[in-house]
C-alpha cells in the first residue's frame, strides 16, 4: 500500500471555538491515539490531509503523522465533515503497527461484462458494496475487484466467492450474497403472467360449465 506524510500541529486548544478559528485558518482539528498512548490534540493543514486521504487507497491510507519531530504510523479513522459543504471538520487518527492485523472497509468493484445477462434483459444487482476484512496495513487492498462477465440468469457471486489477495482474510459468512444476476421485473411480470394464464382459462372454463343453463325436457 501507498504512504503518505503529514505534519500534525501538537498541542491544540480543544473546544467549539478554538476547533472554528483552526478551520478558518484552513486547519482541521485532529486527534492521535493508539498503543498506550495518551490522546494527543492535533491541528492538521486541510489541504494536505484533503490530498493524503484522495491516494488510490482513500480513507485506508497509510500516513506517516509527524507531530513535533516525532513520526507515528497511523490510520485516519472517525472522519467528521461538515453537514453542508462536506468539508472535513475532524478526524481521529490511530496508531498502527505494521506487523499488527487491523480490520477496515475496502470497496468492491464489478468489472467485465455479464453479456449473457444483457442478452436476457437481466439484471446484475450489487448487493454488497465494501467488505471488512483483516490484514496488515501493508497488504490492505486499495479496491476488491469482482469481474461479472461469466455471470448468467440466475447466478450469484458470494463472500466466499471473492478472489481476496494474499494475507487478506474476512469474517463475513462465504454465503453472504455480494452479486445476484437476476431476470428483469418485466420479463419475470410477464413470464408469471404467461404461467398463470393456463389456469386462469382453465377455471373461466369451469365456470363458464358451472353457469351453463340446463337443458330443456
């Protein structure tokens, strides 16, 4: 995985108002915890974490925090950003070892081309969207890609399906269902409309027997 650096300004004043003067001044409040440590109060520079945090691997980044002269491994986690603009307006960052086996979402990505679905007017429905998994920070993938093209009407990629990297493990059950490829609402309407239409004529017919006047003597 790709790391990135970033300098951490120490000893911040905590607080509503002190936290909206830092993001005035293009800074956003920080924290930084993790293996015995007690939480230090940090200010970070918007621009640069903004930039940290946009690598290939997002918010599973892998940054080198200098606070003071002292560099710490971390991870960005708790991500607050304003209601509003959805600019960044706090972020917890937590102490990590290389050696150690952390759990964090990565995204999942359907390529290729599921033409035996299209030829039928199917569908192919991604039902899960980021997998937790377990790894060292180095080996945490950036994306989980899931190619689709062998998939018919029908078929289902699973948990237990998915070409997890070396060293990259997850507890989700090998069940749980990430793709479906399904016939579309209107193929599968009149499919069941056209099943149910034999029987339908069968039980008019009987009524129609049933209301038959009786012949005359």
């Amino acid at each position: 995985m790709e790391e990135v650096s970033l300098v951490a300004e120490a000893g911040r004043h905590t607080g509503s108002p002190s936290s909206r003067r830092l993001r005035a001044a293009g800074k956003v409040p920080a924290v930084l915890y993790g293996h015995g440590i007690e939480p230090q109060s940090l200010a970070v520079e918007a621009k640069a974490l903004r930039i940290a945090l946009h690598q290939e691997a997002g918010l599973n980044a892998l940054i080198t925090l200098d606070v003071g002269g002292t560099r710490h491994l971390a991870m960005a986690r708790q991500i607050q950003r304003d209601a509003i603009r959805r600019t960044l307006s706090h972020v917890d960052f937590v102490i990590v070892r290389r050696d150690e086996v952390v759990s964090v979402e990565v995204p999942l990505r359907l390529v290729g081309e599921a033409l035996a679905v299209e030829r039928a007017d199917g569908l192919v429905e991604q039902q899960l969207f980021a997998l937790v998994v377990n790894a060292t920070p180095g080996n945490i993938p950036s994306v989980i890609e899931i190619d689709v093209s062998g998939l018919g009407i029908g078929d289902a990629i699973r948990v237990g399906d998915l070409d997890l990297p070396e060293g990259v493990s997850t507890d989700l059950e090998d069940e749980e269902p990430v793709v479906l490829a399904q016939a579309s609402r209107t193929a599968a309407e009149v499919e069941e409309a056209d099943e149910g239409a034999p029987a339908a004529e069968a039980v008019e017919a009987a009524d129609d027997e049933g209301t038959a006047e009786p012949a005359e003597d």
